[in-house]
C-alpha cells in the first residue's frame, strides 16, 4: 500500500476532524430536543406492482397482452425518533420506489398494497404528503435567486400567517441549522456561471423542506454528483437533524466506511425485497452468521450489497445470485432481527396513549397571494440574467428595424402589388410578435415547470399559477 502524499494527508485529517466536531455539535444539540413526544414510523407489507403491456400499439396480437412486474415485495421496517436509516442496494432494486410508496409520490399506473403508520395510527394515502417532506434527487433551484432569497419565497409559499419578520427569522434558524448563513448572499449559479457548491445547493434543497418543520424527511440519494467528502458531510449533517426528534431515511450509493457508526439502521434491498434491516452492528454479525463474512480492510457497504445483488450478465450467474439473494432474504426473515422489528411495529400499534399524527404545517397561503410570491420570484430571477434581457431587447430592436426597412420601401401603385405588399406587412406585423413571446416562453418554461412538478405534490403551488409567471 503506497504512502499518502502530505497533502491527502492533511486532507483526511481535516476530514476526521470535520466529523468528530459535527458528532460532538449532534449529541450537544440533542439535547435541546424540542418539546414534541417522540415520533415513530412503520411500513407493513407495502408491495407495489405494475402491468404493462408487452407489444407497441400497433402490434395488436401482443399489444391486448400485458405481463406484470413486482417492483416492490412485502417490505416492512420500523424507524424512531432521533434515527437516519439508510437504504441501500444496486440499481433497480426499488429503494426510490420505496421513498415514493411512502411519501405519497407513486402515482395511479399500478397496485400499491400495504399500510403506513405514524405513532401507531394509520395514514391515509391521501395524507402521505402532509407528513413527509421529500427531497428528490436533482436540485430544482432557480439560478439567479440567493440561498436567502430562495428559502424566504419558498416560506412565502408554504406558511401562511407569518408576518416578514417571522419568515425572516425562521429562514435564519433553517440556514443557521444546516451550515447556510455564510453563504446566504451568494446566487445559486447553474451551468452558464459559477455560484454555491454541489455540496451547499443540496443544503439548500433540504433546508427548503425544513422550512413546514417536518418529522420526517425523506431524501432520495442526496449524495449523487458530490465528492467523497463532501458526500460525507452531508450524511452526517442528516444524522444530526435527525437527532433533533426527526426520523431521516435516505437512500445512498457507495457510502463511505466511516459512515458505518453514523447510520442508526441499515435497510438492503434487492429485486424489491428487503434483504436486511437492522443495526450497523447487527448488520455484521447476521451476514456472518450466514457465512458471508466482510474481509479485513474492506467496505461492510459494498461488500453487503454484492452478496445481495443479483448479477445478470448470464444466465447461470444470474440464477446462483438469485438463489443466493433469497437464502440471505430468508435467514433475515427467520431471525431475531426482523422479530424484533416485527414486534416493536405490534408495540405501536398496541398502544394505548397514541400520540396525535405530527402533520406539517399545512396553513398555506390563498392562490392570490400565491400568485403574486410567483411573480415576484419570476421578475426578480429574470432581472438579474443580463444576457438574457439583452438578447430580448436586441430581438425586438432588430424586428422592429426589419419592418420599418419593408415599410419605407412600400409601392404605392395598385398594379405593382401595393395592396399585397401591404397586407404581407400587416401579417408579419401581427403574426409574428406572437411567435417571438412563445418562444421567450418556452426558454422559461422548463425550469418553472420542474419546480411545479416538485412543489405542486406539497400544495406550495396552485396547478395553474406558474404559467402566468412565464409569459
């Protein structure tokens, strides 16, 4: 093994230092827990299917035919206050399809089967998303906006009631709360120019949902496109909102090994089922009892995860890691582990003193005051893209002079086409200033449109509001 370089020395350094300071702030700040009883969430028997047909459309004979697919298979867990659990898993294996179950995102296209409880009481599914704040995977942030400008119009759409004073200073105590207050003048940037870090956009897309002060918060791989580093120190930061009485379920590729300590269970899914669930500890002696033991100076993350996916690249590998996957699944189903699990979901369930179900806050304010938030977003953002209002300044300049060119060299002799000369102006005149809008339009759709798909499911937005901002 070559030696580090002083450099990646340091680096790692700084690196363990960075988390035992942010470990020693978690255990501080738990306990100056909030007044809330403590909050427990289980899943049971939640599958998930979809029928699709086996032909295109035009292929009647295969096209009336349809086969379905298990996405997810009889998955339960059971998460507490105070816990982060990770799920993990190769690709395809339906912890995104797990989150979606879960917060309510799923849609109509198949079969969604199984129950959700908070505290022991049953969720409706029409409740999923006023308790669950989910943070998806890509960032739909708008480029021009600050860190502080972005959360208070966030709060101006999901809080109702609140006074400027107070949206200020909860956007304070959010940014104070996930590392964001230095960083609270700098723009968010985007392709075409530089602003905050990969690491500190998706702070901000955390701290957005943390503005209706949730319980639990549901992040659907918050590492991808972060370095190893900075992949870390968001996973810690989760751990330590977690310990602030919320429940944090994330799903995670390749985590570090140094995480190991900092996730409170561990969930391994696989062709839809649920491998193992339980303690990072727990974690180890269970695949060790089944004979698959993690080798000295290796990543228990990974090595887990190969033993529980199942390889496709032939059939006869495919069928021996099949076989193999199941055998690991059925042990965990036959173990104390998953009793354990089982019994503290009936414990719930028993109880007689229920606590109340913790919804966000749901106050949101009229479609009207809503309306003017989005415009005020939209101007603002638009007012700081120079090159933006340059370009269509310069378009309408360099339409108008074309015009003005055919206009003075008008005949006005009948017989020479005066009358058609004069009737093409008139339709250019009017046709295309239409044509010029539209387009202006549909350059700002796309990034409106992908914050009405993300915001629109957690009622910030009236459905019809974010066309009249572009236009």
């Amino acid at each position: 093994m070559q030696a580090l370089e002083p450099e990646d020395r340091t680096r790692a350094h700084e690196s363990l230092k960075y988390m035992s300071d942010v470990k020693r702030d978690v255990w501080r700040d738990s306990k100056e827990e909030r007044s809330e009883p403590p909050c427990c969430l289980s899943g049971s028997n939640i599958s998930y299917t979809v029928s699709e047909r086996v032909g295109p459309w035009w292929d009647l004979s295969s096209y009336r035919k349809r086969w379905t697919r298990q996405i997810l298979n009889d998955v339960s867990f059971h998460v507490e206050s105070g816990q982060i659990m990770g799920i993990l898993g190769n690709s395809g294996s339906g912890k995104t399809t797990l989150l979606d179950a879960v917060s309510g995102r799923i849609g109509h296209r198949g079969t969604l089967l199984g129950e959700v409880f908070i505290n022991g009481r049953k969720l409706k599914r029409e409740e999923y998303q006023d308790c669950f704040s989910y943070v998806l995977q890509s960032d739909n942030l708008l480029s021009y906006l600050t860190v502080e400008e972005t959360l208070t119009y966030t709060a101006q759409l999901a809080l109702r009631n609140h006074s400027a004073d107070a949206i200020k200073k909860k956007v304070s105590s959010v940014m104070a709360e996930l590392s964001l207050s230095h960083v609270a003048h700098s723009v968010i940037g985007g392709r075409v120019f530089p602003g905050i870090s990969g690491g500190e956009r998706r702070r901000v897309s955390i701290a957005c949902q943390l503005l209706q002060d949730p319980r639990v918060i549901l992040l659907d791989e918050p590492t991808t496109g972060l370095d190893s580093m900075t992949a870390n120190q968001i996973v810690v930061l989760l751990a330590q909102l977690a310990q602030r009485n919320r429940i944090v379920i994330v799903t995670i590729h390749q985590p570090r090994s140094e995480l190991f300590k900092v996730f409170s269970r561990i969930a391994i899914m696989s062709r839809g089922e649920l491998v193992f669930c339980g303690q990072p500890e727990e974690m180890v002696d269970f695949f060790s009892q089944c004979g698959y033991e993690c080798p000295e100076y290796c990543n228990p993350f990974d090595i887990y995860v190969d033993f529980t996916s199942v390889d496709t690249r032939s059939s006869e590998r495919e069928a021996a890691t099949f076989n193999r996957m199941h055998e690991i699944t059925s042990s965990y189903q036959g173990s104390a582990i998953y009793h354990s699990m089982l019994g503290k979901i009936v414990q719930s369930l028993q109880q007689e003193d229920k606590p109340a179900i913790p919804f966000k806050s749901k106050e949101s304010p009229s479609g009207s005051a809503k309306l003017e938030v989005l415009l005020r977003r939209t101007v603002r953002n638009l007012s700081r893209d120079r090159m933006g209002v340059l370009m269509r300044l310069s378009q309408n300049l360099i339409y108008g002079l074309f015009v003005a060119f055919f206009v003075m060299r008008l005949d006005n002799d009948v017989s020479k086409g005066a009358v058609q000369d004069r009737i093409g102006i008139i339709y250019q005149s009017i046709g295309a200033s239409p044509y010029t809008g539209m387009l202006n339009a549909v350059a700002l759709c796309k990034p409106n449109k992908q914050l009405d798909i993300y915001l629109t499911p957690f009622h910030w937005y009236v459905t019809k509001s974010w066309p009249s901002t572009v236009t």
